[in-house]
C-alpha cells in the first residue's frame, strides 16, 4: 500500500485551527486577487480567461473547504450511522454556480469581481460540464447527494473520475459524430486528490486455498494484475446550513509507471503498456460495449469502483473500530443506484471473509443488512448480464462466491416451490445455457434487504412482471421511491427571476421545502400575477433563441416552443414527434392552416455510439428540419432544432424556456424520467403517456393542466396480441400521407433508402414501441395542445398550477423517504465557527 503522508513536527490542531474566511465583498476581492496574482502567478499580461474563472473557483473553494472539515468533524465525533452511494455515474453539470448559490456568496461575489471590471456570468461560462455522467441515472444521483447535504444526512457518493465524458455530440450531414470529451483539459479546480487513501485493486490471477491455521481454510486471490485506484474528493454543498458532503471518484493508475527495463532495450510502447492498460479503466465513461473488448473494460470499471470504494469504506471502519465488526451492519448502508454496481456483492463478501477473517455465516448476514439496489428499467435486454467466462477470467474470486451464494439462494427457492425447477432457472443468479451469464440483477434482489423502483407504476410493474418470482419469494423487500430532482439547481439556480417572483409571492421557503409551492396557486387567477409571469417566460425564451441562433435558427418568442430532450432511445419515441412534424409540415403544404398557432420543434438527446438505430433517428430528425427550416412556406408556421450535446449546462437554458414538455415514451417503459419534472417545476406543460412519474403529474396538478394521451401501460400488453399498424395507417388519411412523405424520399431525396429499416420498424407488427397505434391520440392532442396555446391568459394559468403542484418531485421528498425506511440515518448538523448560515 502506498505510504499514508502524516506530519509529526506540529500537532494537527495547530495546522487546522484557523479562523473563518470573510463572506463579504471586501474579503472576497482580497483573496481573489492573491488567488489570481500570487496562487496562479497572473497579472494584467495574462491573455487566457481560464484563470479569472480559475482564480474565482478557488476563492469560493476556501469557503466550501471550511464547511467541509467541519462536516467530516462533525460526523465523526457523532459516531453516526453513515450510507454510501454506489454511482457509475454523476451528472454534476457545473460547480461554481450551484456552490454560490448553496452558500449565499452570488450578490456578494457579483459585487467583489465588478471592483476589477469582471463579470461573474461570462467568467461561470468558462467551466466545462463535468463528464461524468450520460443521462437521467447521473443526473438523479447529483440531484440527490444534493438533497442529502440540505438535510444533513451523512451520505457519501462514490464513482469513477473519467478523464474524457461520454462524448462531444457534432453532426455531419445530418449524422451523429462523437468527438472526445476531455473536459479536463484544463484542471479542475472543484476536485481534491487524496493520494494518501489509494486502494489497490486485483484483475485476472488465480485463487488458493490455504490453511489458516484454525482447522479452516482462507481463499487467496494470487497471481492477479494490479491496478491503483487514486481518490479523488469533490465537495457538495447543502443549501445555507454549513453542510458540505463528500463525491469520493476513483481514478486508475498503474502500481508502476513504466517498465524501465523495456525502456532500456528500446521498446518504448511497451514500457509504458502496463500504464496505458490501468489508466483505460477510468480514460472514457461508458465505452462502447458493443465489442467484446468494451464490455470487458465496462466490467473493469464497475468492479474497480466496487472494489475500491469497499476497501476505502473498511479501512475507515477499522480507523475507528478496529477489527470488530459486530456493529457494522447496523451503522452502513450501501444503496447501489441500478445494476453497475452489484459486484459490492461479492465483493463485500471477499474482504470480510478473506481480508478481515470472518466466517460466511457472519459476511452474508453484514452483507445482506446493508446492500439496498434500486432499479432504473424495465427493459428486461438493459438488466446487465456477464458471461461465465468472461466473469471468471477478471474476477475469478467473485465468481466462485457467487456461486457460493447462488447454490444457497436455490435452495431456499426449492424450499419453497418443491420441484418448480423452471422457477429455479428463472430465479437462479446464472442463467444456464450454451454461453452461461451472472445475471447481476438478481444477484443484487438476492443480496439486498430492499429493492426499490423509482415511480409507482414502475414499481408495480416490477412485482408483477419483470421480478415476480423474487417479489413472491420476498414482497417485504419490494417498495417505491418516486425519483425527485433539486429545487436549487432546477429553479432557484437555473431561472433565477421565476424564483425571485416565486420568493417575492410566497416567501424563501420552498427552497428547501417545496410543497410551499401550493401556495402558487392562489395567485393563478390574479392578472397581474400572470402578466409577470408571462414576462419572465418571455426572457428565458430569448435565452433560449440565443442557444438556437448560434446554430442559426432564427424565430420570435410567440412561438410555441416544444421541447423533448432526453437520452435517443427507441422507447423515448422521438419517432412519434417526428411524425407529428412531418404531418404539421403537410399542413401547412396543403394550406391547412387554421387555427394555427406558430411552433418551434426542439429536440435534444445523444444515442449511444452502438445504438446505430437511436443514430439514425438522429439522421431523420435533421434531415425533417433542413426540409422544414429551408421551405418559405413553413417560415413563419413551423421550425424544428435539434440542439447538438445536450448536457446539464444546456437544459438549465432550455428548462425556463420551454413551453410544452413532450414525455411520450410507450406506457410500461420509462421507469420514472426527470426532466418532465424539470419541466414543471418550470412552468412547461406537460404532453405524455401514463408511463413512469407522469401519473403522478397527472394526479398532483389534474386533468384540465395536463395533455394525456396514448394507450395505458394494460392496454400496451393487449394490443401486442393483434397489432397491425399497416392497418391503422389505411385508416387514417392523415397519417397516410406521412407514411408517404417518409417512404416517397422527401427526406432524403439523395440518398435514397436510408430510413428503410425506420420505415420498416414503424410497420412491423412486432414494433415493440406502438408508435402507429399512439399516433392517432397524439396528433389530437397536439390540436387541444395548440387551441390552448391560443388563449395565453388559460395558458399561464395552467403554467402556475403545474408550478405549484411540483412539491412533489423535490428531491428532498425522495431522500426522507430513503432516509425513513431504508437508510435510518440521523440528521447531523456541521456548525462553523463565525458561520452565520444554520440549518434548514
């Protein structure tokens, strides 16, 4: 292990007491310009504005990193309970606003940069998004270690520090290209390594058994390749309490830099080879799996994370309990946030067993009271399977414990269903067959004492259908966390003049209590309440505009702006939208035109670098818009945007500016989502299936201020039995003529047959998605979507009321509810001295 660096000249009190750092303008000015001038060595020559923002992100760094200490100390000395969550992901978007924001420096530090002629938006401009993350399962576990701090819970976040993101989203000719994404080009001054906490991580190898010299054997885990995992801490600030929890990532490099005997010889790739293969591990989030080698390194880096963030978390139980593990059970909690990282499972096991000599008995019983797995999907090809071989070969100790535990498992489910041997197959941790898998899903329901969906159909749907046999076996295991997202980032943060009325109306308290919202609702009926409300929207639709003129789209505010971004999948249905363009299209071609009410299309998502249907959905979208955007009749009607590299930074624009929220995935598919709820608390209203949290949209702000649509999630499953979408589409004249734009080559004049396998997905019976069977439903809709629009005075007030009924959805709800009935953590509040924020 590498040697832990510890100062035994001065008393660690005396290099850590020192006194609280100035909030004000002058205090921050002062230790900005030392950051700038003296830390940095900058002066009035520098010509890179890296290092104003650089300079800016230290001062407001020295404040978090106070709270920070304090924190850590106050937890301490509490001897409390503590969880620990297990992420491949973190979508954290950008750091120095939401630090700002948490501490209640914006005003003040706005102040301190205009004494040098800054301003503070350009200079937060120049932070990349952080690439940690792809989609909705980062983002919510951002927005919950967020929660976690407001309400002082101890939680610790673990994940891998990826040295590019997933990728840099351009086109050409209308197709997605991925470019790196090194967002860390230029540092980043958020994180803190921690060298003195590096872990080393066994790969490949061998295993023995060997005598321990109390008549029983230890399993050695020899001849392995080594990796090292290097820490390193990112702070997440709570909301004004003094709070800053810890976002632990884990970064890979070799045991030795290079082979100095191949350097020697001249061979100079191979003397660097051992490096370049460890550091693969944390070089690119999510590789692409579609290869065998992409899958090897994507279990690679869900074992290092496991393994790493394990042995981290029993080195500081041993710091403070030694080697008595009879309280462990009851003071951690490890929630796994989806399948990636299941193998703490076996893992758990390992250490205990082998590294800190417990017997199996006593490592299943800590292991199976503290692991918690919850489940982000209901497709059953999405639930992560290894090969045997694979598996074995990378982790050949893990295997032989999960068979281990699989064999036990198996009995109890022949306990309970004599000679069921189908079920036993179906339930078993492996699935047998001519190329046998580790199905990680069930090892995770297997190992956890709770197993829980992210909104109520998605959960329902879970017991039933996809984990009946385990919900059966174990329904005490089985219950729902509705998923939220923070209000700080989502509305306070990223719209911020909606909250100055929202603070102005009602007062400061929905920040950390939402259901303060339903006080919104008073004022719906109040003209002028809407008029400002109407003002607002009208600015953050010019920021809005500002992001497509960049790419040259050019409209005004009145048109509707209609907005779906989210991950390119299939089951998310962009198709539908885009049959819904093209027919609007044929509308206005035909001269159908009344009633019209001016629309501006916008879409946003990345397909993953395999998913070459998700990509050529892509291609469609782009090839509809240039048609549309370059036609002189759609001019003023109609414009359709797909927004390259949709991030965190980007939909914090979109969000306050988007009209309708388009959340039209086929019912039964869409385990929760986030961004409808983005949506609403903004003020967008939202068109959608009952599919995932928008039931419970639907129920909290009601029929009449919501646009349902489409088949229900039942009524999926029925027509799957006599689909015929070739005979919806001879019924219907108007989706006819959209077939025939799409299949004549309209959209693609030269380059003739390229949406054949999208045309012929559209027409399959066997089209998994429906989309023929919802289009009926969902053009209907759209019209009552834009009779609304029309009358802007019943548009606003449905605005406010989905505003107001957004309570729910906070993430704060969601991390009580985690907090109640799995985690069982109590609140505990990190005081700084000369701190005037307390807590909430």
């Amino acid at each position: 292990m590498p040697t832990r660096y510890v100062c035994n000249i001065i008393p660690p009190s005396k290099l850590t007491e020192l006194p609280p750092l100035s909030m004000d303008r002058e205090g921050l000015a002062n230790d900005y310009k030392g950051y700038f001038g003296r830390f940095l060595g900058r002066d009035e020559s520098c010509v890179s504005k890296h290092y104003l923002y650089f300079a800016l992100a230290l001062t407001i760094r020295d404040r978090l990193m106070e709270r920070w200490k304090s924190t850590n100390r106050a937890y301490d000395e509490s001897n409390c309970s503590r969880t620990y969550y297990l992420s491949m992901e973190y979508l954290l978007g950008r750091c120095l606003g939401n630090a700002m924001l948490n501490l209640g420096l914006e005003d003040e530090m706005n102040g301190a940069l205009e004494k040098y002629g800054l301003n503070l938006e350009e200079l937060a401009e120049l932070e990349h998004d952080a690439g940690l993350g792809n989609g909705g399962l980062g983002r919510l576990a951002a927005c919950f270690l967020d929660s976690c701090a407001t309400l002082q819970l101890p939680v610790i976040g673990y994940g891998l520090r990826y040295e590019y993101g997933m990728f840099r989203q351009e086109f050409n000719n209308g197709y997605q290209v991925e470019e790196p994404d090194h967002w860390l080009r230029d540092g980043n001054p958020w994180e803190l390594e921690r060298p003195e906490y590096t872990q080393r991580i066994k790969f490949g190898g061998r295993t023995e058994h060997v005598d321990d010299g109390h008549g029983g054997w230890r399993v050695r885990w020899v001849d392995s390749h080594d990796v090292l995992a290097v820490p390193y801490d990112i702070p997440i600030p709570g909301y004004h309490n003094g709070t800053v929890n810890t976002l632990r990532l884990w970064k890979a490099e070799a045991t030795d830099v290079f082979d100095l005997g191949e350097f020697n010889a001249g061979r100079y790739p191979e003397s660097v080879a051992a490096k370049n293969a460890a550091e693969n591990i944390t070089m690119v989030l999510y590789p692409n799996d579609a290869m065998e080698l992409g899958k090897e390194t994507r279990l690679r880096q869900q074992y290092f994370l496991t393994s790493a963030s394990l042995q981290d978390i029993l080195r500081d139980w041993v710091r403070r309990y030694g080697e008595d593990f009879s309280q462990f059970a009851e003071k951690n909690r490890f929630q796994l946030n989806d399948t990636h990282p299941t193998s703490v499972v076996p893992e758990l096991m390992r250490l205990l067993m082998d590294e800190h000599g417990l017997g199996w008995d006593k490592a299943w019983e800590i292991t199976s009271h503290t692991v918690a797995y919850t489940n982000h999907t209901l497709l059953p090809e999405a639930l992560e399977k290894w090969p045997v071989s694979m598996f074995g070969s990378l982790l050949p100790r893990l295997l032989e414990i999960i068979y281990e535990i699989n064999a036990r498992f198996l009995i109890e489910v022949a306990r309970c269903w004599p000679g069921d041997t189908d079920r036993q197959a179906r339930m078993s941790i492996i699935e047998e067959g001519e190329n046998p898998q580790v199905r990680m899903a069930h090892l995770a329901i297997v190992a956890s004492f709770s197993v829980n969906g992210v909104a109520a159909l998605h959960t329902r749907l879970l017991k039933h259908g996809l984990f009946h046999d385990f919900y059966q076996l174990w329904p005490q295991k089985f219950n729902n966390k509705t998923n939220g997202v923070t209000p700080r980032r989502w509305l306070a943060k990223c719209n911020p003049d909606l909250a100055h009325l929202i603070t102005e109306t009602i007062g400061d308290g929905w920040t950390t209590d939402l259901s303060q919202l339903r006080r919104l609702s008073l004022h719906a009926e109040n003209p002028e309440f809407r008029a400002r409300w109407r003002s607002i929207k009208h600015v953050n639709k010019k920021r809005l505009l500002a992001l497509k003129a960049q790419h040259g789209i050019q409209i005004d505010t009145h048109f509707l702006f209609d907005v779906q971004v989210k991950r390119i999948h299939e089951y998310k249905r962009q198709l539908l939208n885009v049959l819904h363009i093209i027919h609007l299209y044929d509308r206005i071609k035909r001269g159908d035109m009344e009633g019209w009410v001016p629309r501006c299309v916008l879409i946003s998502g990345k397909a993953a670098p395999g998913y070459w249907m998700a990509k050529l959905i892509i291609k469609l979208i782009n090839n509809v818009a240039d048609v549309v955007n370059h036609d002189p009749k759609a001019d003023e009607a109609l414009k359709v945007f797909f927004l390259p590299n949709y991030g965190v930074s980007a939909m914090e624009i979109i969000c306050p500016g988007a009209d309708l929220s388009e959340q039209i995935s086929t019912a039964g598919k869409e385990a929760s989502g986030t961004g409808n709820m983005k949506f609403m608390m903004n003020g967008a209203i939202t068109i959608g299936t009952l599919d995932g949290a928008n039931i419970e949209i639907l129920e909290e702000v009601g029929n009449e201020n919501f646009f349902l649509f489409g088949l229900k999630a039942e009524e999926v499953e029925a027509a799957r039995h006599h689909y015929d979408p070739n005979a919806i589409i001879a019924g219907d004249e108007e989706l006819q003529r959209v077939m025939h734009l799409l299949e004549c080559g309209h959209f693609n004049q030269f380059e003739p047959g390229i949406f054949d396998p999208i045309l012929h997905s559209l027409r399959s019976p066997h089209d998994p998605w429906l989309t023929i069977a919802d289009f009926r439903s969902y053009i209907d809709t759209q019209r009552r979507v834009a009779e609304a629009y029309r009358d802007q005075e019943h548009w606003t007030r449905m605005a406010i009321l989905n505003t107001a009924a957004s309570g729910r959805f906070s993430t704060d709800r969601t991390i009580k509810e985690y907090n109640a009935d799995i985690w069982k953590l109590e609140q505990i509040p990190a005081y700084l001295a000369g701190s005037t924020q307390s807590s909430p």
